[in-house]
C-alpha cells in the first residue's frame, strides 16, 4: 500500500508578491526606538506607522490609497511627550486608534473620515495609570470600549475607555516586564509571556491565573504568546542554545507542549500573526527579509511548515490587514505592510485559483465590525463570540459612530455578576433608536462642515500666497 508523502493543503501553494514601487508608501521616518513591538497597524481604510519625531512620539496615519512619496510636513498624532512603542486600531470602529509611549500614558483617537488634513495633538480621551513607559496596547476582540494596556511597571490595565476608567488592575502576577498579551476568541481570557520565561493564562475579570508554564522557552530572549481559535496557546522563543523556536500547548494543561519544532539561530524576535479563519500562522522576525507561515492541524506535527516569502530587504516592523480588508476577488488570504527604514511595502499572500468566482473554503465567515457587547456587560460578568460577516460580496465599510466619553464617578462601584456565556452568533445588532440617528446625522453635517471651512480658509491662504507671487514678478 503506497502511502501518502505530501500532506494534502489548500494553503500548500500559498506564495507572496510585494507590489510595485508606485504602490508603495516612501520617504518615511519609521522609528529606531528599541522596542520589540510591530511598529505598525492596518485596517481597511488606514495605515498607521510609528515615525521618529523630534519633542515627543508621533505616527503617521495613512489612508490605504495615499501611496507614493510621503511629504515631510504631512501632518501626524502628535500628543505623547515621549516615543510611541505600540499602537492598535479599534476593531469595531476605523477611525480610532490606541497608542502608548514611553510618557507613561495611553492615548485614544479619533482620525477624521478622511484622513488627517492638520496635526492631531488633542486625544479623544488620555488613560493615566501606569508608572512606567506603556509597551502594550490591546482592544478587546468583541466588547465595545474595553482596551488593555501593558507597562514595563509589571502590571497591564483594562480601561473602560467610554468613561475614562481604570476598571480591572492586575499589578502582582508578573514580576518582570510583559513581552505580549493576547486575548482569546471571545475575550474572556488572555495570555502573557513574560521576562521570567513563564507563559500564563488569566481570568482578568476575576483577577485569577488560570494556568502558567514556566521555562516555555528555555532562552533568555524575548517570547510571544498568542492564543488561536480553539483556545490553544502558540508561543515563539528561544531555546538555550538561542535557536528560536515554536511551539504548541493546551491551555488547560500546559505542562507538556503538544510539539515544538526549532527554527534557525537568529536573533530578531519572531512575531505571530494569526489567521483563526484559516489557523494559518504567519512568523515575521524584526532584522529578518523573510515571512515564514505555518499551518495548524489536528494531525501530527500539528503545526506544518507551508512557505518562505524572502526578499532582500530586512523588516523593522510589520502590519497586518484584517480579513475584511482583503480583496477576495483576487484569492488574497494576507496582506502584510513591511516596514523598511524609509518605506512601507504591501506584500499580498495569495491562493491560485483558476476559478473567478467566490472560493467558499477559503472565505468562511469573518469577524465583522460590530461589537458583540458593550463595555458595561463585560465587566460585569458577560461573553460573547465574535459577530460573524459573511466576505461573498466583499466588505463595503459602514459610517462608523465617534467615540464618546463620559466621564461617571470614581466612586460608583458596580458588583459583578456571575459569568454568562453567549454563542458566536452570526446576525447584526439591531440599529439604534431614531434620536441616536438623527444625532448621528447631525454630528455628520457638523463635521463636513468643519472640514470644508477649514478647505476654505486654505484656499484663501493659497490664493494670498499666490497673489504676492505675481505681485513680486510683475515688479
């Protein structure tokens, strides 16, 4: 009986292409500030960058379609006194992004619908709580307004960011710095690699370890630790002997990993990017020219090599583009924004087909931008799994609502209620009420307004500014 050698994979032939030169982002100062975070954040209408920025942090927000040479006076977010270490988009609203520096503080923004026209120094809402430099921000994958935050004080924050509020603090479980903090499907848990080689899985809401591993990986250099659909835990490190590693654990029990497999004997940390659609991994190292990508199975060895993309150029950072923003007509299951020393480069990850219609097995339903519950039921107890969209028409982006924040009284406590658990469910939230709407419509006209005062009294400052010109030649 002959036995089969190739595993069979629809992601097997998966291959990268990096576009054209004119569809790249150029002339970027991105950031050398040391810091082993992707430097970068994408979703489907922006591109955010860290920049170095002279007096304080700055990051540029691109729209996806302003590619080419980037002006030096384009304006940037610029409120932190010191560098920016992390940023995050919000994944139910995309027009807000998270940012933490080394000020100590963590900002919350509101990028106008298209794009920054004037610098951005005033944030919707400033989080002030740690007592070091921020190196983490996280949004909650499924809760609206919850944002986690990660110091090198040891301790990571979850904010209410609709009122302001420090609501969870959990200050004593990590003696030394956090590498990385990862939230699982429905946000009820997260997992953290820490500078003391141990991996630990956390209630936050009961302020609990669930389970940790200790010596996950054996080497003194930085880990990851992401948790994947089905509630495992995928962590990258380093073996005594500094090779860099992967490997695969149960998170109820994490005292053996299910596999580990060694890689090379570079330095530059590996960062894992996850695709719970397609348990496809993607490994980007800070220094390397290279995207390794992996698939996870049920079968031995359970994490299977698929492909290298190599090209010539090192990565200082990477960004990866949600699933809603890809363009399924043309088999796109990753889009990647690398980061060189002075540009941006969009690589595409592609599936060939022949067919042009809709590839139903490589599409399932995605998570959508819709939150499966507000800030306010989280913390008091309840879950909910992702609101699912499906991608057959592709993704057409709706008005996205601003962030509001109310700031409510400190001392009002609210007791927590026990733990409910709601079913991913694959239906809209139903629309709010008619005040809401014509609210909404009204802040819309208000704001086009604004923006077409402000075209207005450039255009005069254009025309003054041309008028001397032909004052002066005509002299």
């Amino acid at each position: 009986m002959l036995r089969r050698v190739v595993r069979q994979s629809k992601f097997r032939h998966v291959f990268g292409q990096a576009v054209r030169n004119d569809q790249c982002y150029d002339d970027i100062r991105v950031s050398r500030v040391t810091w082993d975070s992707s430097f970068c954040a994408v979703n489907p209408k922006f591109v955010a960058i860290i920049i170095d920025a002279s007096g304080g942090g700055a990051f540029l927000v691109l729209p996806l379609q302003k590619t080419g040479r980037i002006d030096k006076v384009y304006p940037t977010v610029c409120g932190h006194t010191g560098p920016v270490l992390d940023i995050d988009w919000c994944p139910h609203n995309d027009l807000v992004i998270a940012s933490g520096s080394e000020d100590c503080t963590v900002m919350v923004w509101q990028i106008p619908e298209n794009g920054l026209e004037n610098p951005l120094s005033e944030p919707v809402v400033v989080l002030e709580g740690h007592s070091k430099r921020v190196g983490i921000v996280s949004w909650h994958p499924t809760a609206r307004n919850v944002l986690l935050s990660a110091g090198c004080d040891n301790q990571i924050i979850i904010w209410n960011v609709g009122t302001g509020q420090a609501m969870i603090n959990l200050e004593d479980m990590h003696p030394e710095v956090i590498f990385s903090v990862s939230w699982n499907r429905n946000g009820s848990l997260i997992c953290t690699a820490c500078k003391d080689k141990k991996v630990r899985v956390i209630d936050p809401r009961k302020k609990k370890i669930v389970t940790e591993k200790d010596k996950a990986h054996e080497g003194a250099r930085p880990m990851r630790a992401i948790f994947l659909a089905d509630g495992n835990i995928f962590t990258t490190g380093f073996s005594r002997m500094s090779e860099r590693q992967l490997a695969l654990w149960k998170s109820d029990n994490m005292d053996e990993p299910i596999c580990v497999q060694e890689m090379d004997t570079s330095n530059g940390v590996l960062l894992p990017f996850y695709d719970p659609d397609t348990s496809v991994v993607y490994l980007c190292g800070k220094g390397d020219s290279s995207i390794r990508y992996f698939e996870i199975t049920d079968e031995a060895p359970f994490v299977h090599y698929l492909s290298t993309f190599s090209t010539k150029e090192p990565q200082r950072g990477m960004g990866y583009m949600p699933k809603r923003g890809l363009d399924v007509n043309k088999c796109e299951i990753a889009r990647f924004y690398k980061l060189h020393e002075r540009k941006c480069e969009p690589i595409i990850m592609t599936v060939p087909r022949k067919s042009d219609l809709f590839q139903d097995d490589l599409y399932p339903d995605t998570a959508g931008p819709d939150p499966a519950l507000e800030a306010e039921g989280w913390f008091a107890g309840k879950n909910g799994g992702p609101i699912l969209i499906s991608l057959k028409d592709g993704y057409v982006s709706t008005k996205s609502r601003d962030l509001k924040v109310v700031k409510s009284n400190a001392l009002e406590t609210k007791s927590a209620t026990k733990v409910e658990n709601t079913p991913t469910v694959q239906k809209h939230v139903p629309p709010p009420p008619s005040v809401q709407k014509i609210e909404d419509k009204l802040e819309e006209v208000l704001r086009e307004f604004k923006s077409l005062r402000d075209r207005v009294i450039l255009q005069d400052r254009r025309i003054a500014r041309l008028e001397d010109q032909v004052a002066k030649v005509s002299m």
